[in-house]
C-alpha cells in the first residue's frame, strides 16, 4: 500500500532531525523480530482563533513511556522534559498546524539473530498531521472479541509494547471482518478489560464505571482526564471495578477513551443499542468537556497543555472576548 505520509517530513531519529525518508531501520532490527520495543501516542490540537498548537499532557506521555521501556530495559537518554522540548520543536520545524499525532518509539536496534537482548536501544519521535482515528460523532458500533487481552505475566498490557500490539491485532481485525466499527476485550477472568486501542466506561444509573487498573487495561492517560473532568465539572461518581460482559448490554452508556480515539461513545454493542441506541447525555457531556479541555478553553485545565507556538496571542485575549467556557 502507498504511503500518504510527506516522505519529507521531518523527524527526530537517531539524535537528529531528519527527513522521513532518511529514516530507515536494517532488516535484521531486533525489535522487528521479536515485537521488544515501546511506544507512545501523543495528541496535539489546532486551535483555530487561538493560533495555537497544543500538545495534550506530553511531559506525561513521556514519563509513561519511560516507565514502560524500563520492562524491556530500553533507555532513553533523555528526561521528559527534553523530550517534549524535542517534540515541540518537531511540530515547529514541520510548520504543522492542524491536529497532530505524536508517535514515539524506543527498540532494541541490535541487528542479529537471537530473541535474548542486549543494550543496543534506539529511539524515534514522529509527529504527524492526523485526523479522526474513528469516525464516532454518532457514535461506534462494538464487538465483544473472542481473543483474551494479554495477562500481566504474559506481556504487561498497562505499557504499549509492540509485541503486545498483536493482541490488539487480532481482535481488531475479527471484529472489524464481522462489520464492528471497534473491538472490547475480555481479560482472562472472564470480565470486560478494554477497547484494542482505548479504555472502556460505562454509565449505570447514574454512575461513571471502569475497570481498574490491574484488570489487564492500559493505564491511559485519557481515561486519567475523563476521570478528573468528570469528578470536578459533572459532579459524577466513579467506581473502578470489575464490568462484566452481560452489563454492556443493559448499561445506559458506554464510551471509550484514548489518545486516538478521543471519546468514542459506543451506541451498539454486539448488535444490540445501547442505552437508546443514540449517543447519551452524559458521554455528549465528557466529549464536550474534554474537547473544551484540550483546546485550551479551560483555564483550570491549561495544566495539561504545551503550547507549541507560544502564548503569543493568548486565546481568551482575542478580540477581547473570554475562551472560558460552561461546561455544567
Ligand atoms: C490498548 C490501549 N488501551 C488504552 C489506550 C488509551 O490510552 P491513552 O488514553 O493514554 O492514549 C490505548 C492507547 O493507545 C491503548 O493502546
């Protein structure tokens, strides 16, 4: 398949800012073979009267990735903090402004034969114009894969190891050959663990539900911000506990959460509605708020945003009218 990406973009390889198609890795690249690399997935938001890129909870990013590639003993020579000025400066030398996903990706880079590693590690950021991942204004259509999310003793799900990301795979690509827009996985106690590529949330009478973090679930970073937003602008009461797969189907609401995905709301579930089968009030709520959140209309949320241009036109000043918004 014919790649759309700018073979001209610029990214940070090998310590260097460097065109993408200067960007290659040989054959024998340990992490090809044996799935051992990490990555992570970092959003950047266009604010179009702001004149601002802003990057969504970077230093973040990178402190996650950097906890996971410790599985793996990868290390990255960088602190979070240089590595977010490194991403920064990316999406200024690219002139990018349009939303963005960032992509970084630490691997062995040993080029041989043999699964045992050593301390050969390569790292690269990417960061690329990106649109909608799923297309969920209306909401997604779910299916309940028959493949097991991966056990914490098998491959830790909380990090984004490539290797596990064939999990993901394979429960993404049944569902999607059977018409599902997205696929939630089961752990192997038999309960509702995740989405291949987001966290899972459900609303039952009134409460805001998700499986806790060691139920075999990627610690996402979104669902950190869902949980925060949803505390302190709605008021909401969060349980983390155990959802069973019989709930999904008489649960008011289902949404979920990433990076990519944003907030998908989930109207279908195994070909049954939802709810009402329409996207419900309290995920259009969260969606709302998250979307006010990471344009930087929320003043109490700026915490979680890098501006990349500069504060040079602070968003509230323009025109002399207020960005701050209701979000009750
Ligand atoms: C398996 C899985 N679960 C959950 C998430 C959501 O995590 P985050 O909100 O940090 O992007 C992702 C993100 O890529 C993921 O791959």
């Amino acid at each position: 398949m014919k790649s759309e990406i700018d073979p001209n973009l610029i990214v940070y390889f090998d310590e260097q800012y460097v065109p993408l198609r200067e960007a290659r890795v040989g054959i024998l690249t340990h992490a090809l073979h044996y799935g051992t690399g990490v990555f992570e997935g970092i959003r950047a938001h266009w604010e179009e009267v702001a004149q601002e890129l802003y990057i969504f909870r970077c230093q973040e990013h990178y402190e996650r990735w950097q906890h996971n590639c410790s599985y793996l003993r990868i290390r990255v020579p960088h602190t979070a903090e240089e590595l977010t000025s490194i991403t920064a400066e990316l999406m200024r030398r690219n002139g990018l402004r349009t939303n963005v996903y960032v992509r970084p990706l630490a691997y062995k880079c040993a080029e041989r034969v043999g699964v045992s590693t050593d301390d050969q590690d390569a790292f690269a950021i990417i960061a690329l114009p990106f649109g909608e991942y799923l297309h969920s204004e209306n909401g997604v259509h779910a299916g309940v894969s028959s493949w097991r999310r991966i056990e914490d003793n098998a491959i830790p799900a909380r990090a984004k190891i490539c290797g596990a990301y064939a999990n993901s795979a394979l429960a993404s690509d049944e569902v999607r050959q059977c018409g599902f827009d997205e696929a939630i996985l089961i752990n192997e106690n038999g309960q509702v663990a995740e989405g291949a590529t987001c966290n899972l949330f459900m609303v039952r009478k009134g409460k805001l539900i998700t499986p806790s973090i060691t139920e075999n679930v990627l610690e996402g970073i979104t669902r950190d911000s869902i949980i925060e937003l949803a505390q302190k602008e709605l008021g909401l009461h969060i349980v983390e506990r155990p959802i069973d797969r019989s709930e999904l189907y008489v649960c008011d609401e289902l949404f979920l959460t990433g990076t990519a995905v944003g907030i998908a709301p989930v109207t279908h579930v195994d070909h049954r509605p939802v709810g009402g089968g329409v996207v419900g009030v309290i995920t259009d709520r969260l969606r709302h708020v998250y979307f006010e959140a990471a344009h930087g209309h929320l003043i109490a949320y700026r915490k979680w945003l890098l501006p990349v241009y500069g504060e040079r036109r602070p968003a509230e000043r323009v025109a002399g009218k207020t960005m701050e918004t209701s979000v009750a």
